[in-house]
C-alpha cells in the first residue's frame, strides 16, 4: 500500500479520548488529529515522539489530519488500524500470501452472527474461508503482543471462529504486525487473560492463526514476512 500523497512529519504532544491526538506541526503550529486506533497503544503513544500524518481535504471531516505512523527507537510503527484490512486485501488477491493463494474469491465484512462481522471470507469451489484481522502495534523484547488493551470485541471474534470451525469451514485469526522490531508473536496474556485463553481454546479446536510481519516506512507499508507464533 503506497501513500498517496507525502505523509506530514509533526511531534506527539497527547493522545486522549481514545480518538484524538494533539500534533505539533514543523511549522509550529498545534494540530487536532484523528487517532485512528481504539487501543491503548502501549509504547507508541509517548508525548515527545515523532509522527506522521495523512492530510484529507474533506470539508465534512471534522479534522483533516489522520496520525498513520509514529516513532519508536529507529523504526516506524504503523497505527492506524484501518490499513491492515485495506493491506491483507490487497495482497491476496495480488497472491503474495501462500496460505490463501487458492481462493478464487475474497468478500469483505461478512456478516457471521447477529452482531458480529468478520473481516474477510475467501472461497473456491471446495470449502470458505473466514478471516479476522487484527493490528498489533506493542512489542517487549522483541515479542509482538496482541492485545493491547482489554477486547471483549476480540474474543467475540474468536468464538465467532471456533463456531464457523464446527460448521465445517476454514477460520483464520491473522495478525498483522505493523513494525520490523519482533521476531514471533504471543498472546498478551498480562493485559487480557480472557482473551488469551480464548485463542488456546480456538487454536486446539482448529482455528488457524497467522502471523505476517509488514514493513512501515513514509512511502509505503506493505507485507514483508510470516513470523512465528508462540503461546
């Protein structure tokens, strides 16, 4: 995925309500962003850090900057949580993930329950697909964890997996790492035990978890590599 246009580089003065962040521009100038992340975004939300941001010339948003990527030691951390979607997307059909290459068909946002969603559903001729998305930005001694806050919404998402796996069809929990500095990836079992027992349970019932690795960069992110997961 290829930004469009130049990113614009500012410093992290606060993150607050969850979805709004205040910037300081280059110019000097103070800016209201969008944080679009729900989590609490351990280690990427320290005041001080540089950023990056996208700018929308849409006169109906409220703010016309969105905080994309932030500064963590030497490399960039990718916190926007609506690319990995947009990303995994693209890069299936564009056959660059080998655990889905075989699929003729990719639908977004299937509904699956009465109030659930799940990110994608691939199918072929022989058997469907489900596939949830998440973005995993925090990272301790070179471990990706997930999550990074309490989700009861996440753990939704895991039943919703395990029930699809009983009807017979294939069910994917895929996470996207949006920084270079892991080498595998773990449950974060001190922030969300829940969840963490949750995921043991899917993945002993046939819920197949995968792990990709993306490159962040002001030009571009993109999909690098699969990483090891270890519980």
């Amino acid at each position: 995925m290829i930004f469009e246009k130049p990113l614009i580089p500012g410093r992290l003065i606060r993150r607050y309500k969850r979805f709004l962040a205040d910037i300081e521009l280059e110019t000097g100038e103070v800016i209201t962003a969008h944080c679009p992340n729900s989590g609490s975004m351990l280690t990427c939300n320290i005041p001080g850090r540089e950023v990056l941001l996208s700018f929308h010339d849409n006169p109906n948003r409220k703010y016309a900057h969105t905080w994309e990527m932030v500064r963590v030691s030497l490399i960039w951390v990718g916190i926007n949580t609506q690319i990995p979607n947009r990303l995994v997307y693209e890069t299936i059909l564009d056959g660059q993930i080998p655990e889905f290459i075989e699929y003729t068909k990719v639908q977004k946002e299937k509904k699956v329950g009465q109030h659930s969603r799940l990110d994608l559903m691939l199918s072929n001729d022989k058997e469907t697909c489900y596939v949830e998305i998440k973005n995993v930005t925090l990272v301790e001694n070179d471990v990706a964890l997930f999550p990074d806050a309490v989700t009861v919404r996440g753990t939704r998402h895991l039943m919703e997996l395990m029930k699809l796996r009983e009807q017979g069809h294939r069910a994917v929990i895929f996470f996207l790492i949006q920084r270079e500095d892991a080498r595998l990836v773990a449950p974060a079992d001190k922030i969300d035990a829940k969840y963490g027992e949750t995921l043991r349970q899917a993945f002993a019932n046939g819920v197949e978890i995968l792990p990709y690795q993306a490159v962040v960069s002001p030009q571009e992110i993109r999909i690098k590599q699969k990483l090891d997961f270890r519980f």
